[in-house]
C-alpha cells in the first residue's frame, strides 16, 4: 500500500535542469542523439514484450538508502534551472531527485524536431546541505520524476510559477493533477496488474523513459509527452497531451503487450484514501468529522444510467464489480465541499474529483472497486479500474484511448438529483426499545429535479435489498431550507453477518428523479466503528 503522504510533502520539494529550449538545446542531454517518433516507441515495446524482463539497476544504492525522509526534505530545487524557464511554452518543467522512497530512476528526454536528447543529472542543479549523501551521486544517476510548473507568463503576484505546480509524475508509474481548487488528492497510473488478487502479488510496472515535446508556440495550454512502460508482465508506449483547463484534462493513447498472463487488468486506474465520513459514527477515532480524498465511487454506465456508491473502509481488502459494456464514464469523486465536515488545514474539501471518459470501443468487462482496510489517513486504500473481459493472456496487445479530468465534479453532470450524503443509526423510532439487528438508513438527494416538486407532493423511495426486511420507509424534505434537498428513510432488518446488497432512487409518476444509490452493508453492532463494507462478489451488475 503506497505512503501518499511522503508523495505530498515532496511535491514540494523538487530538483530542476538548465534551460534546454532552442536557444540551447543540448547544454545539459548527452551524446549521441537519437530519433523519437511514438509509432517508433510502440514498435519497441512489442519487440522488447518478446523478451524477458530485465529489473533495473540502481545505481549507489547504499547513497540512496541514506536519502531518508529528512535528508531528502532538505533538497531543494533551484528553479532558475528548469527545463522551458524560458521557452518555449508557457510552462517549465521541474525534476524530483531521487531518494530512499524512491530509488528506481526515470531517463528523461527533451525532442527537437524528432531528435531525442537525454537530459542529465547534474547536483550542482540542486540546493542542498554540504553534508548531504547526495553530493557523491554520480551525473549518469538520473531523476525520480516530475512536474509541471504554473504558466511563467501568469500573474506571478498570484501564482509564481516556481512554487506552484500542476501535474507531478513520480514513482512507478504514478501520476496527479490538481483540479480547478488547486490541490493535489488522488492519484492515477498507467495500469493496475493483479489488484487484491488472492495468491498473486500486486506488480508495480515503471515509466521508464519520458520524453517531453517542446511547445509550438507561447499560447498554448497543452504539454505532450511520451512515456515508455515496463514491469515483469507487460511493455507499452504511452502518449499523454495534457490541458491546462479550468482543472486539468488528459488525453492518453496507450498501447502495450502482455509478456505474462495477468489474472486481472486494471485500466485507467484511480488510488485514493477514504479513512471515514459521515455515513457512521465513530467513537474518538479521530477528532476531525471526516478524513478522506474521494467520498464515492460516480459511473455513467452504457445504457445511460447514473450511479453513486458510497466508499467504505472494510476490515479486509474486498473487491466490488459492476459489470458493463462500452460504460461512457466512471470515477471517484470528492462531493462534500464543506470545511467544516472536516476542520483540517490540509484542504479535504478542496481534492479534485478524478472522472475517466472511455474514447472509442473498451467493449465488455466491469469497473471494479477494491476497498481496503485502514486505520490512518497516510495510506491509499482505494482503487477503482476497469477490467476487460477477455482473458488477459500472454502476447496479448492492448491499444486503447481515454481522457482524464480532474476537476471538482464529474464533466458531465447528470440532470438527475444527486446523492449528497448517506447515514447509519440504529433502527427503530425514538423512546421505544430499539430492536436488535435492525439498522437505519438516511440517504440524502440534492438538485434540480426535486426543486421542482409541488408543494405536498412527495417523490416514492424506490428499495430493495438482497436479503433482510425494509420497513418504516418514507421520503421528507431536509428541514434546512435548502431547496430541492430531500432525504429517504428506511430500516433494515437482517440475521447474520452476510454483506446486504442495497439499491435505492427517487420516482415520481414513474419517472426518476435520482441517481442511482447503491450500498453494501455490512452488519454489525452499534457499538462497533466498524461500517458498510463491500464483498468480493459481483456486486453491480447493470442490467
């Protein structure tokens, strides 16, 4: 489980090159030179997935090992040394120095009219202590990974382009974008292999080479790269253009081929941390009402139905699937926008919202949600992906297309209401004995659809569940004066500990009104701060 917090703390920190723009464009790349072209990239990668992986070497290992979490802390960049400070383009690009967190280095390139020239490590393009490990690394020892800086022709008084960044790539094959609140959350990569797979551990493919296009001109908002990927399992080509937009959008072009088969394929994969909200009480586990990136798990799906799945924090490491075909959209979204659901300086309230836009045919398969455990906010415990399904066998090829927006909500907002928050309580009305094994639903619904209700008119709380009772159902505007805010109540009563599948929408005259709601419930005690978790079984099949 990757330590998102050490990523955060050293996306403020970061290591920078001299200027290789046309003005001087081999000042810090070796010799030879060599030519680039994409088509030329993904023709390498099927030959190399005919070959047998080769693990990289890590050059000063022992040096690296002494680049702890303090010693790297104290590395800063100079920004005066980044690649495009001057040109061409509006934005500079910044390098993370290796470290003990992450000692597998990146080769980088910038192009030059179809020339690849690698741009090499230098310390002396880095701040850092006399004393510092660093200091004895040799030039060919390259870099962890990086960022793109603000635009250099902004409004430097607002934004100074040499401390604030907007896209970081580092580690694996890691990548973020912040979104139109401007700050860092959740993650994506390029592919999942193997998640939450029982007898076979999880594979971290790497971005081993990256190669960055100049800009054509000053004005525009895009950057391109490309990335080649490779691991034990599987080598591909990656192209990215990446927009500076209101947040940020990606557009990504993949192809890559399988070296091993691979029991399940992750594509267009999202991580996020969810440690708790306010769908159950906790006693004292943290003083703070909320904690976490995503609050839920947004799709779209193929035949056009809108979907909402809270997230929870299991005991154990659970997989949900929700099976489709050509599904126009998925992602994990942060919904709560409210400080004070928070309290934190940290800016929960502000992570961007991560929503994946299939381009042409991905075909059958399911978006696949695994859920993992955890008792603090430092770990990633979320994946969401989709999984092909077709077996995914050695020697297979993969050429697919999508675009990533990071954003504070989904792109394509639904016309329907939304969920906007869901509770647990114990079952059973106030001042009478509360039964056991009966549990309380509150589930909350905002938009334009219900803001147009006539006054006395109630939409139908549309239920069902896979096993157990539901009773004392109902439906009631949230008395906070906020219109169109309208809540569903309902008791479940249920035996054993099974997990109960739930599904709930708003109707009126036959028509919906919401989204869809769907929640797995776990059974357990009041007493207990444990909450709904999901079960490794099929759990979202659309019809």
């Amino acid at each position: 489980m990757s330590t998102r917090r050490e990523f955060l703390t050293y996306a403020s920190l970061g290591a920078l090159l001299m200027p290789l723009g046309r003005d001087a464009p081999a000042a810090d790349t070796a010799d030879p030179s060599s030519t680039f072209s994409f088509e030329g990239l993904i023709e390498q990668a099927q030959a190399d997935a005919l070959k047998p992986y080769t693990y990289p070497s890590t050059a000063s290992a022992a040096l690296l090992a002494r680049l702890d979490y303090a010693a790297h802390g104290q590395i800063r960049f100079k920004p005066e040394h980044a690649l495009f400070a001057k040109g061409p383009g509006k934005f500079p690009v910044t390098f993370f120095h290796l470290g003990s967190f992450f000692r597998t280095p990146v080769r980088l390139y910038v192009l030059d009219n179809g020339i690849a020239r690698e741009i090499v490590y230098d310390p002396a393009h880095f701040d850092m202590p006399g004393d510092s490990p660093a200091h004895a690394l040799p030039r060919n020892s390259g870099f962890a990974g990086f960022r793109i800086q603000e635009s250099r022709l902004g409004d430097q008084a607002r934004l100074a382009w040499q401390q604030n960044d907007w896209v970081a790539f580092l580690g694996a094959s890691y990548f973020r974008a912040i979104g139109e609140l401007y700050q860092y959350g959740l993650s994506a990569r390029a592919i999942a292999l193997d998640v939450a797979q029982a007898g076979k551990a999880e594979e971290f493919p790497d971005f081993t080479h990256i190669w960055f296009e100049p800009p054509k001109n000053q004005h525009t908002n895009a950057m391109t790269l490309y990335a080649r990927l490779d691991g034990p399992s599987i080598c591909g080509a990656y192209r990215f253009v990446i927009h500076r937009t209101q947040g940020v959008v990606m557009d990504i072009d993949c192809t890559f081929f399988l070296r091993k088969n691979v029991s399940r394929l992750g594509i267009a994969p999202l991580t996020s941390m969810f440690w708790f909200s306010e769908t159950a009480k906790r006693t004292a586990a943290d003083w703070r009402p909320e904690v976490h990136d995503s609050d839920g798990l947004a799709l779209w799906t193929g035949n056009g139905e809108r979907i909402w799945r809270p997230l929870n924090n299991p005991p154990r490491t659970l997989v949900s699937a929700f099976s489709d075909r050509q599904p126009k959209g998925f992602g994990l979204l942060q919904r709560d926008r409210n400080f004070d659901h928070y309290l934190d300086g940290v800016n929960y309230q502000r992570r961007p919202s991560l929503w994946v836009e299939p381009l042409g045919d991905w075909g059958e398969g399911s978006v696949q949600l695994m859920e993992n455990g955890t008792d603090d906010e430092i770990h990633d415990n979320i994946v969401a992906m989709w999984v092909p399904s077709a077996p995914a066998e050695a020697g297979n090829r993969y050429a697919l297309r999508y675009r990533l927006h990071w954003l504070a909500r989904e792109p394509y907002v639904s016309p329907l209401a939304a969920c906007v928050a869901t509770r647990l309580g114990k079952g059973g009305s106030p001042g009478e004995p509360r039964p056991l094994g009966v549990r309380k639903f509150v589930v909350e619904f905002q938009g334009a659809p219900l803001e147009k209700l006539a006054p006395g008119v109630k939409p139908e709380a549309v239920i069902s569940c896979s096993r157990g009772a539901l009773s004392r159902v109902f439906t009631e505007a949230v008395p906070d004066g906020v219109a169109g805010h309208w809540r569903a109540q309902f008791d479940l009563s249920v035996d054993g500990k099974d997990p109960v599948e739930l599904r709930l929408f708003l109707r009126l005259d036959g028509q919906p009104l919401s989204e869809t709601w769907l929640y797995q419930y776990h059974p357990f005690h009041s007493e207990s701060t444990a909450i709904g978790t999901p079960s490794t079984a099929d759990t979202g099949n659309i019809p």
